[in-house]
C-alpha cells in the first residue's frame, strides 16, 4: 500500500490557490476539470518533493472545489485519504470478512471507499490500471457516505 492523498474541498479555489502556492510554495502537478460532476481537483507537490525531482511519487494534497456553491460544515472540508493499493477486490474483500463496510465498493476495479472505526474515509486505488469488473462488487450498491 502507498499512501497517494489528502483531500479537502475548498470554497474558492484562487484564494486557496494562492495561499497554498503563493504563500507555502506549494506546486501545482496536475489539474482535472470535470464538467459533468461539476468540479475542479488540483494537486499540490511540496516544494522538497518538487526541488528532489519527487513529486510524481510523493503524497500530494488535493483540492476539491465544487462549482455549486457548498456549505462545509461539521468537518466536511476535510475528505479523505488515499491509498494505492495491489489488488482492491482483494483488500475489500478481506475488508469486508473483517466487518468494515464498504461504502463505495469497487464496481469499476478501479476505486473503493471505506471508513476507519473512527469515521475517517479512505479512498483505495488499484495499482495500474483498473481491475475487470467482477461480482460481487459489479452490482453492490453504496452505503454511506464517503
């Protein structure tokens, strides 16, 4: 397992933008806008994983914005970690005999979410490219949040 992520969803992304890259230094490695979902993700490198050459393969944050205005209250700002993982069918299946629930199982082999016993979600990746849909995740719904 390696640890990829942390994401929080912020309310105005240039201000954010700004405090993380004009004030800590902070890099932007990549950016998604997605229309349909309606938001924007940026990654931010730390500058030692910049100047080493490392920011591809170090823990980036990631900055959520959400196009429709959003109220984050309760914590919500902060999302969720993120883990790459070798084979997600496997670890959520040995989740799942261990009593964790999954919240957003694995339908694409590519992406799972879970919770810890204190209510922190994880978000598990698979390693190199997705997984080919299989049961039981395929038609396994969601439960929770995440």
């Amino acid at each position: 397992m390696r640890y990829l992520h942390t994401m929080v969803r912020v309310a105005d992304l240039d201000k954010t933008l700004a405090f993380f890259c004009g004030q800590l230094g902070m890099t932007e490695t990549r950016r998604i806008e997605n229309e349909k979902g309606r938001f924007t993700l940026v990654f931010l490198a730390s500058s030692d994983d910049v100047e080493a050459g490392r920011a591809h393969q170090a823990p980036l944050l990631e900055l959520t914005y959400n196009w429709d205005p959003e109220s984050y209250s309760g914590g919500r700002n902060f999302g969720h970690l993120a883990y790459e993982v070798d084979n997600i069918y496997d670890l959520c299946d040995r989740l799942m005999k261990a009593g964790v629930t999954i919240n957003r199982p694995p339908r694409d082999g590519h992406m799972a979410f879970v919770r810890s016993p204190d209510n922190i979600s994880l978000e598990l990746l698979q390693k190199g490219g997705p997984l080919a849909p299989a049961e039981p995740w395929l038609s396994m719904k969601n439960t929770g949040e995440w």
